[in-house]
C-alpha cells in the first residue's frame, strides 16, 4: 500500500501509461501520424481522418 496519496497517483500514472502504449494504435497510411479520429461515413460504415494531413480512408 502507498504512503501517500502522491505515491498512488504515480503508480496509476505508470500503469495508464503502461496500458496506453501496449493497446492498438492506428497511424494514418499517408503520413504516419498517430493522430488518427474515428468518423462515421457517408453510408454508416466507419471512416478514418488524420487530424495532422487531413488524409482520410476506410
């Protein structure tokens, strides 16, 4: 257990991180930015946008 509320919140932050870096990134095909938003497309399907080249796909 922590000894301080300060010691807890790095130990989730290491563990956030942890988490984050393990998932599964998408990374725009054009530019190979990770900034990549989920859309919903023109017939309902799912689209893809980078926020950094504005390159889009599906």
């Amino acid at each position: 257990m922590p000894a301080s509320i300060l010691e807890e919140v790095d130990h989730l932050l290491g563990e956030a991180a942890l988490t984050r870096n393990t998932a599964t990134r998408l990374s725009c095909p054009s530019c190979g930015s990770a900034h990549v938003a989920q859309v919903l497309g023109d017939n309902g399907g799912i689209s893809y946008v980078c926020t950094a080249c504005g390159h889009s796909w599906s």
